[in-house]
C-alpha cells in the first residue's frame, strides 16, 4: 500500500519535494480542488506528477454507502485499501438561512464526527463499534481523507469552516501520534485551515496520554468520555477504568493546558435506570469541582441486541437543570440520525451482517 499523500503535513512535503513551493501548490490542489489523481495537478511538471503517482496515494478510503436523515446529518461508510470499514458522520448543526430579497444570511454549519480506528480495544459494554473488537490504527492520511471526501461531496468549499470531534469508531489516544499529525495536517491555512479551536479530541480516559497530549501542545480541546460517576459503575461500563480509574482522569484534566476561553467536556451518556438519576447528578457536580467544564448529556441511541434504554426526556432535563442551577455548564446534545443508523458503528455493523 503506498503512504498517503494526506499523511504529510505542508512542512514535511517541502522536505521530500524539491522546490520546496511544490508542497504549496500540492496542498492546494488536495485540499481546495478535491483532486481525485495527481494527473490533475495542471501546474506540476510532468516528472514530478509521475514521481507521486508511483510513490504515493490520493484515494485512501472510499465511500461506499450513505445514509441520510431528516434532519440533514450524514453517515458515510468507508472502505478501506484492505477492505475494512469505518464511519464518519456529518451533523448539520444550523441550517442556511437567507434575507427576504434571497440573498444568503447565514451559512449552514457543521460538525463531522470522525474515525481513527478499525474498531476500538476500549470495549465499553454500551458501544457497538466494541462488538466487532479491535482490527487496527488508521493512518493519518485515513483520518484526514474522512474530512476531504465529506466536504467534496457535500460541495463544501474550502474556505468554509467546520467543526471536527475525534469521536467516531476507535480511542484516539489510543493512536496518538496519527490523531495529532492529522490535527496539525486539518489545521494548516493553505490546506484546510480548521483552527485547533474547532477540533476535539475525545477519550475515554487514558490518563497518562491525556498528559502526552497535553504535552504537544495542539491547542485542541479535550473531551473526556466520563459516563458514571463512580469507579464501581464505570468498571462495568467501561472496563478501560480498571487501568485509569477516574481520580486519575481527573487529575490529569486538571494539569491539561486549556485556553482561558476554553472548557475541558465531559461527555457523560444517560442511559435509562443506568446512570439518569440526580443522586448521579450530585456526584457528578463534586467530582467536577475546581474544574472549568461543560457537561455534555447524551441520550443513549438503543441498537439491535443492547439491554441499554434510551432515558426519558424529563429525567434528562431534571439532570441538566440539578447541574446548570449550580453553577456547572451543562447542555443536552440535540439527538441526530435517528431515522437512520445512528449509533456509532452501527452501519458498519449492518453491512457487515447483511
């Protein structure tokens, strides 16, 4: 398998490709115009579109199924060079909206939930992408091809700007070192210039890499995949708390460096008579205390097979308001797709049982 061309950051490019400019008009080409071979890159020289044929790919992954919801988010399958499948989904966070004359007012928005593993060594008992077990890491230039199919096919230009969670199949931790070339890779001006401050990183909690994260000093925020609010419950949830328990997720939250703007999120899905009660609320409110943070509720989507149950919208609003009337920023995530396969690794799933 040739390595990606989408695995280089625009520095790295330079270095290999001379004239050093090249990597300018290469990054261009790849990510304004959504070029599909390098035969299209009309101001390279001849030998040199060669040279990158025969050493590199420009294609990946490929989609091969979407499914699309009434409420305008997208679930793209991919494929993979060695058949394996992952998910990316795109959300639409706020719709077009125009002047009475028809004339543009605001543009759409959104958000695309990105993958950066063929399945998941995490194994949390809620999550079906665990399921299928761990297949392998995706390379940078996979993570990054997730973004650059998306935004072709939806004809997003390439000076829109969207949000990217690191929140898909697989923890991104998990693959470090990918998941930050990737970031650096999403963030340059002259490719797709998606600032840091629009990329989160989501974990389930590998303290001693929350820390190394921390260390690269990306600028991207930090989203904690929290869950429950004791060791006992989250062990049988998320059987990765035997080895970072949550004194020590918290710990290392609170040495990560943030922007003083910026929140650390705590993702934390409710799942009916699970972890939806305000005693659960209370714990939280302590366990979170001294930290600047914004808590994420998130309804549970229910799958084939799970015991799981989507909790009620009363008991999830009575969980926001106990936190929010405290003093601790707190939403309900809008659920999306649900018409469609909404939970994560689901139509991965589907596909691979039909």
């Amino acid at each position: 398998m040739k390595k990606p061309i989408q695995s280089f950051t625009r520095a790295e490019l330079a270095e290999i490709i001379k004239p050093a400019f090249r990597a300018k008009q290469i990054y261009r080409w790849v990510y304004h115009k959504y070029i599909e071979n390098f035969e299209e890159m009309k101001n390279l020289p001849f030998d040199l579109k060669k040279e990158l044929a025969e050493k590199y790919t420009l294609n990946p992954l490929k989609i091969i199924k979407i499914e699309q919801s009434r409420d305008g988010s997208k679930k793209y399958l991919f494929e993979l060079h060695d058949g394996h499948t992952v998910e990316a989904v795109l959300l639409l966070m706020k719709k077009e909206q125009y002047h009475e004359n028809g004339t543009l007012k605001h543009q759409a928005k959104y958000t695309v939930c990105i993958s950066c593993q063929v399945g998941c060594k995490v194994g949390c008992a809620f999550c079906l992408t665990a399921k299928s077990g761990f297949l392998r890491d995706l390379n940078a230039g996979e993570i990054v091809e997730q973004i650059r199919l998306i935004k072709k096919d939806n004809d997003i230009d390439a000076n829109r700007r969207l949000n990217i969670v690191y929140m898909g199949m697989g923890e991104p931790l998990d693959n470090l070192q990918a998941v930050a070339q990737s970031s650096r890779i999403f963030s340059d001006p002259d490719g797709m210039s998606i600032s840091p401050n629009r990329q989160t990183i989501s974990t389930s909690g590998l303290s001693t890499k929350i820390a190394k994260l921390g260390a690269m000093e990306l600028g991207v925020n930090l989203a904690i995949s929290l869950h429950a609010v004791d060791d006992e419950l989250r062990e049988q949830l998320m059987p990765i708390n035997k080895a970072y328990n949550i004194q020590s997720i918290i710990d290392a939250v609170k040495a990560f460096p943030i922007n003083e703007r910026k929140r650390v999120m705590f993702e934390y899905l409710v799942i009916k008579d699970v972890n939806d009660d305000l005693g659960a609320a209370k714990k939280l409110l302590a366990l979170l205390d001294g930290i600047k943070a914004k808590v994420n509720l998130i309804y549970f989507n229910p799958y084939g097979g799970t015991d799981f149950k989507r909790p009620d919208e009363k008991d999830m609003i009575a969980f926001q308001d106990y936190l929010t009337k405290r003093g601790l920023h707190c939403t309900i995530r809008e659920s999306k797709g649900l018409d469609i396969s909404a939970a994560c690794g689901q139509l991965r799933d589907n596909e691979l049982n039909s």
